[in-house]
C-alpha cells in the first residue's frame, strides 16, 4: 500500500462521508448505458459534408426526435432536426419568413420541443454531465427550465412566467442555439476520425478547425495526414508532395490563403522550366471553374514538384538502404537522350518528359536555385501559426492506431505475409512487425514533430516511408507509381500490388489474430479507413463475418463515381454497432431553406447481449481503478 499516494488522495475529501459519497456516485455512473461513439474516416478536406454529419449525427438526431415526439409527421420531424443542426442559419430564415409576432410563438413553440428532447437525449447521463454539456451563462435557467418542462398545473404557471421573462428579455433565440448545441453534443458523446483528414477537397482547415472545439475527439493518423504533418517538420520531400497534390486538384488556397505559405518562388520557376503537359491537367471537381491560365499554371506547377519529389526521393533512397526503396529511384533509371526509362526487365517511352533542370550524370542533384526555393518554402511551412496548431492538435489527439472499447482502430493495413505472419519492417538491424511496428512508427512520428529543424534524419524519412512503403500501416503496396502515372502510357505499370493484408482481411480468424495481437479480446472489430468501398460495383465494407468493418465510402468528391456514395460512418452505442451509408450532401442553404438532409441508410454489424454499460469501456475501467482506490481510503481512513 502506498500510504503517500493516500495521503495526497484524502486531500481531496473534507471527511470519510465525503470519500463514500465520491464511491457511490462512480459506481452510479458506472452502472450508466455506454455513450454512443461516431466514427468517420477519409474525409479529405470536405467541410460541408462533414460537418453536416457530425451534425445529424449520422442520422441519429432525427432518430432521437421520432423516440421523443412519436406523435410528429416526417415534416414536423425534418423541421426541428435542421433548427438542431443549423440553430441560427433556421433562426435567421424563419425571422425573414414571418412577422414579428409570428415568429416569437414560432420560438416559444420550438424552444419546450428542444428542452424535451434534452430531457430524453440526457436521461442516460447524470445531471452533472448534462448541466456541464450546457454553456455556462444558460446552465441555471436551462436545468431549471428542463426540470419543469413536463410540470403539472402546480408548476406551470412558475414554467410560463420563465419563459414570458425569456421572450421579454430577447432570450430566446440565444437560449435555442445553446439546446440545439447541448442536443446535438449528448446524442453523441466522442468522436473517431480514422484518418485522412487532408488532401483532395479544399477545406482540411475548416475540419481541423472543428474537431479542435470537439469536446471528446481521437484521430488515427492517415497516410494523406502524415504527408502534411511531415511536411511542418522539416521534411524537403513531403513538402514537394504536398504542394503537387494541392496544384493537382486545383487546392493552392488551402496553402496561400488558409495556411499564410508564400508560392511566389515556385510558381515563378514552374513558369520558367516548364510547359502544360496531358497528363498533369488538374484534377478538378464539378462546379469549380477556373481559367485557362490558371489551369496551365497548376498544370507547370504540379510537374515543377513531381520532378524535384522525384529528386530529393532519390537522395533518400540513397541515404536509407534499409528502407528497400532502390526499385523507385526511377531518375536513375532513365535513358535520357533516348526518353526512354527501365523497369525491371522492360523498357518503356516516356510521355512528354520535361526534365530541364535534371543533370543525367547526377539525376538527383539539385541546383542553386531549387535549394533556395526549397529551403525558402520550408521555412514558410515552419513559420505558418496556423498549421503549426493543428499539427499539434493531430499530434496530441492523434496515433498510428487506437485499442477503445474493444476495438481497433487502424487506417490502413497491418502488414502480413501470405502465410498470416506478420510483417517485419528493419531498421538499423532491429526487426519490427505487427504492434511493435505501429509503436515504432508512432515514436518516430513523435521524434520527426518534436525536431523540425531536421531535415534529412532518421525520423524524417520514416516520415516519407510511411507515404510510399511497403511495411508502411499507411500503405501497404509494393509501390507507388506516381511517376509512371505521368510518364507512361502502359497502365500495366500503374498497378500499385497491396499487401496480403487486403485480401486476408476477409477472413474471420486474421482480425482474431490480429486483435489478439494489440491486446484485444476476439469480441471486438478492426476499423479500417484508406480503400475506397466500391458499393456500386457490389462491395461490401463489412467483412471477415463482421469482425472488420472499412468505413472510407468516398467522403471526397473525386472518388464518389468509383464508390457510388458518398461515405460511410460508424454508430457504436450500449445496443451494438451500426454502419450508416450516406448519399452526398447538398448545402447548408437547401438543407435550411428545404429541410434537405442526407440520406443514410443503416446497417446493423453487430447487436450485444446485454446492453453495454459504462463500466464495460475504457472510460468505465479507469472508474471502477478509481472506486477501488477509495475503497482503501475509506477502509483506512483515519491511519492517513
């Protein structure tokens, strides 16, 4: 027993009552249904859809509505919904529409249905945890207000007159925009981003933003993540990659405007060395519409980055042998005067090959002015307060896998053989395979953040692996054919080969193994992002007899045709695991002005026995660690 630790312990309590009080208020709690946990993956930069998502809940605020209400139409339904999901967008529409009189009954009306539906949404919370999700100027009036909601004719003239002041005083629409927050923060009590916030859609920023105000958030890093993540610390390479998939899909904003990163530099030398190339035509949504001159600079912009990525590849190749990487150092592999590149046993033409700063002798070899520009945009990402924020933010909430509640959570892959052993990646003569290997990434991901003065050390470049390696969670496949992507006609060599790991994931006893591995018990599921699910085509994102559900549907645009929706969301709560399928999301004008919402369909994946109880997650287990703790001072008070 360590009586010290006690001591510091009954600090804490004014009297034995006190600590027997504290007791039976966590065992309480712990007797409680388990939250309801919202999972989301690949959002890749799209605000509008995710934020409508984490609005609705994956439809489980309509469904909260039609418990509470069962006596409403499905339009009286979708009207309160969207004042929960957009409380002052709702609030300034309805004003316009109606006149004054109108519209203060229209307040008064919505506002008892918003205190009933906090009611109902936070019966299987404690009162504390309710009074707390209010914010803090409202909290006194809105418990009063909730606790009288339903009185009888002994209360309810003292429920009328509150709210008759309320309406006096212009309270109203405040105090609706607090429930409809307080609602939408019980429906849902913590939330899963499995990676890829970045990339592709235009807004990451805006992402990043919200989830820095989420009460209760986790992120499993992606592979589209980490590239942005190392391109703050330091990594030349990363960088370059970064600015070529922004220039790709017609995304330079999100550096110049969003993140403050001055261009000029690059832009400048993309317009002097290079012309518009096919194949490097940007990648741009429907509805985006810019010029043609803006077009053929995006154009020069993203083969400016593709052929110096290529270069400063090649020096790590060179530097990092234990990487493996000498297969893609494909500068080296280029006949020059002929255009014609090597792979393997096979020799292909290039394509409208641009190289005009490259030295054949030297391929890898940068000129005076490429490293001043590169060393000038490093310098620009380092200094961006804003990304440097929410790298912080993905470092502190982030990992390369999260064990929560029994399951796993994992972007990408876990790397096998085909025989289901597990994959081992050395560096510096030390092998690390299945769990160890996360860790180990993860602890160099940590090292590669905390030193962004470097550049070219060994957590930088792991940094770069984990975009393109074959022991990378990340990415699983034995390349990454960007270069021949561009350069060659022959798709035959645009084939990226996944790990094992992707056809084995079918099975059932595979995720048993690996959840043994990190710890898990064999009733838990593996939740994976990173492989769009082509549902269209027939796919289905539940697999190996449900024990891993893959939930990246096609959040981005770009990828909605192959998927045929527009992505998948998971609903874990004290009843099972749901999966929800959503159709693409307008705006959030429509969804005001129209009462338009997405369509979800859900899917059950697996249904518990007994309803799940705080006490039977992790949150539940450092409570019980807690009450176990107290029990001993309460035993022994007076000897400490």
């Amino acid at each position: 027993m360590d009586k010290k630790y006690y001591q510091l312990l009954k600090k804490q309590f004014s009297s034995k009552e006190a600590v027997l009080t504290e007791i039976i208020n966590l065992s309480a709690i712990c007797e409680l249904p388990k939250a309801t946990e919202h999972f989301m993956s690949d959002v890749h930069g799209e605000y509008d859809a995710f934020n409508h998502v984490l609005r609705n809940g994956s439809g489980s605020i309509k469904e909260k509505l039609r418990d509470c209400f069962p006596e409403f139409s499905a339009t009286e339904i979708s009207s309160l919904a969207t004042l929960i999901y957009y409380p002052q967008e709702k609030l300034d529409s309805e004003c316009q529409l109606k006149e004054t009189e109108e519209f203060e009954n229209y307040c008064r009306i919505n506002l008892v249905y918003l205190l009933k539906t906090v009611k109902f949404v936070g019966q299987k919370y404690t009162r504390s945890k309710v009074r707390k999700a209010f914010p803090e100027k409202f909290r006194y009036i809105l418990e009063e207000l909730i606790n009288e909601v339903d009185s009888t004719t002994d209360k309810r003239d003292y429920f009328d007159s509150i709210l008759s002041q309320l309406q006096n005083l212009g309270e109203f629409t405040r105090l609706i925009v607090a429930l409809a927050d307080t609602i939408r923060r019980l429906t849902v009590d913590h939330l899963h981003v499995v990676g890829d916030i970045y990339d592709r859609g235009p807004y990451p920023d805006k992402i990043i933003d919200r989830l820095i105000k989420m009460p209760s958030v986790d992120v499993q890093w992606g592979n589209h993540d980490i590239v942005w993540m190392a391109a703050f610390s330091g990594s030349p390479l990363a960088m370059m990659n970064v600015i070529r998939i922004c220039a790709r899909y017609g995304n330079l904003d999100i550096l110049e405007e969003s993140y403050g990163i001055n261009l000029r530099m690059i832009l400048e030398y993309a317009e002097r060395y290079y012309k518009p190339s096919e194949a490097f035509q940007p990648r741009l949504v429907e509805g985006v519409r810019l010029s043609d001159d803006e077009k053929a600079l995006l154009n020069k912009l993203q083969e400016a980055t593709a052929i110096l990525q290529f270069k400063l590849e090649s020096q790590l190749i060179k530097r990092r042998p234990d990487f493996q990487l000498e297969h893609r150092d494909v500068l080296h592999f280029i006949d020059f005067s002929e255009k014609t590149i090597k792979l393997g046993t096979e020799v292909y033409e290039l394509t409208d090959f641009q190289a005009p700063t490259v030295n054949p002798e030297q391929p890898e070899s940068l000129t005076a002015e490429e490293e001043k520009i590169i060393s000038h945009l490093l310098n620009n990402f380092r200094s961006s307060d804003k990304l440097k924020r929410h790298v912080e933010f993905l470092q502190e909430k982030g990992a390369m896998y999260l064990s929560y509640n029994g399951n796993l959570l994992i972007h990408g892959c876990l790397p096998l053989h085909e025989n289901v052993d597990f994959k081992s990646f050395t560096v510096n003569k030390e092998a690390h395979a299945g769990r160890d290997l996360l860790d180990f990434f993860d602890q160099d991901v940590r090292k590669c953040l905390a030193h962004p003065e470097n550049s070219t050390d060994l957590a930088t470049d792991l940094m770069w692996y984990l975009w393109v390696g074959e022991c990378s969670s990340l990415f699983g496949k034995t390349a990454m054919t960007t270069f021949e992507r561009y350069y060659i006609k022959d798709k035959k060599t645009h084939v990226e080969k996944k790990n094992p790991y992707y056809q084995l994931r079918e099975e059932a006893e595979i995720i048993r193994k690996i959840l043994e591995n990190f710890g898990l018990d064999e009733e838990g599921h593996l939740v994976n992002g990173h492989t769009p699910i082509k549902e269209k085509n027939g796919e289905n994102p539940i697999k190996a007899d449900g024990k891993l559900i893959v939930i990246d549907g096609g959040f981005a645009k770009a990828y909605q045709k192959e998927t045929g929706i527009a992505g998948y969301t998971l609903l874990y709560n004290s009843f099972g695991i749901q999966l929800v399928a959503h159709q693409p999301f307008s705006t959030v004008k429509e969804a005001v002005e129209k009462g338009t919402d997405i369509i979800s369909l859900k899917r059950l994946v697996a249904e518990v026995d007994q309803r799940k109880r705080v006490k039977d997650t992790n949150v539940g287990q450092t409570l019980l660690s807690e009450i176990a703790d107290l029990e001993v001072l309460f035993e022994h008070y007076e000897e400490f």
